[in-house]
C-alpha cells in the first residue's frame, strides 16, 4: 500500500492498494474509491465489537479490497486538523483519542484501551476510553486542528489540558492530577484536573480538540422558544 496526505486543514489520505490489499475502517471514512474497490462489513467477534463501540467508533468494521487489480480508495477526515501515519508494529503500538482512528491496512488490530488508573478514568475526559493500535502495518489517525509532537525522555512529565493529547506510544503513561489551590480550580478557567503523560515515548498534541470547540459554541446556539 501506497498513500499520499492531501489537503490540510481539511485532508484526506489517498491510498493506492495492489490487487488483493486491503484496507479497514471503522466509521464509514471512505469518500470516493475506484469500482473495483469491494467493500465488506464484519463485526470481528462480539468482544471486538463491545470494545469498538466504548472506544468512540462502531461495533462493525468496512473492509475495502482491491479486486482484479490495482485499486484506490481515499479517507477523509472527519474535522478540519491534521491526518498522520503511523507504522505500527509489535512494540511500537500507539494509543490514540477516542474516535481518533481513521482507517488501516488490515494487519493492524485495533481495540479499547482503559487507563489503569480509576482518577484517570473519572476525571480524565478523553483520558479515561482510548484505542490501541497494535499488529503490524500502517495506520492513519485524525489530529483536531494542528499536531505537535514532543520525545519525551525517561521520567519526563508533559501537563496537558484535558482533551489536547491526540496520541502517544504505548511506552507512555498517563495520569490525572488536581488544579493546585482552590483560588486557581475555582477561578482560572482551566477545570479541575489536568492531564499528566509521563515518559519515555513520544507524545502528539492538539490545538483545537473537537470537544473545546462544541463547548465554545453552545452560548450561540439559539435556544427552543426564544
């Protein structure tokens, strides 16, 4: 499989499949493909699918196949932001935001991952429900608004704002931590908790999560009856 990123802040990925390759997505990402693209919809067994759907996507995955030939299909993302590969292989598995899966070569294995910490699955918002790729292959996933990217070094902390990790290596880990002083919780603006990635591993972060973008536009949204 081949493929080129078109088109950002709205991008698509394009992939070009030989005969016989084929691609999975789990949410209908599809946006035009050549016709000897077959599709197939399979659940994958009902655990798979449970975990599918805690995870933010649909309990059914769409399988794209190249028949007769080479073939093309494209992916688009869901929200103007960023499209990124990653090589996934044993030992490199990354965990990325719900709903954050785009679509994969059908190699990589796809699951719900749960922080093991209960504080991170409380109060951690997009910390607590995220997805594990993991098997071997390529695997695009969609970034809300621009991507920065930070190596983190071995102990090595990054405080994030709930919502602004996109992604990290599953070499990572994360934990939830209390906004110091009441003053600052109550007043700053910021909430009550914040994101703690610890390292070693690489982490990818966001400038404009979806979820802070509905928020700052429900004040507008005319209300029924006025």
């Amino acid at each position: 499989m081949q493929y080129r990123i078109l088109g950002e802040p709205l991008p698509v990925v394009e992939c070009q499949l030989a005969s016989g390759e084929t691609m999975i997505t789990e949410k209908g990402a599809m946006s035009w493909m050549t016709p000897n693209m077959k599709m197939e919809t399979k659940g994958g067994g009902v655990g798979k699918m449970f975990g599918r759907m805690f995870s933010g996507e649909s309990m059914f995955q769409n399988r794209y196949t190249a028949m007769g030939g080479n073939g093309m299909i494209a992916f688009a993302s869901s929200f103007p932001g960023s499209i990124r590969a990653f090589n996934i292989s044993p030992g490199n598995e990354m965990i990325v935001q719900k709903s954050g899966f785009l679509a994969s070569e059908a190699t990589v294995d796809l699951s719900v991952h749960f922080q093991k910490r209960l504080g991170a699955g409380f109060f951690g918002g997009e910390g607590f429900i995220m997805q594990r790729l993991s098997g071997q292959g390529v695997a695009f996933v969609e970034i809300d608004g621009y991507a920065v990217e930070y190596d983190l070094s071995p102990g090595q902390q990054m405080i994030i704002d709930t919502g602004y990790l996109a992604a990290m290596t599953a070499s990572c880990s994360m934990d939830i931590q209390t906004v110091p002083g009441i003053k600052n919780a109550l007043f700053g603006g910021e909430g009550l908790f914040n994101t703690v990635v610890t390292g070693p591993g690489k982490i990818i972060l966001q400038s404009m999560p979806i979820s802070n973008v509905a928020a700052s536009i429900i004040p507008y949204v005319p209300k029924s009856g006025s």
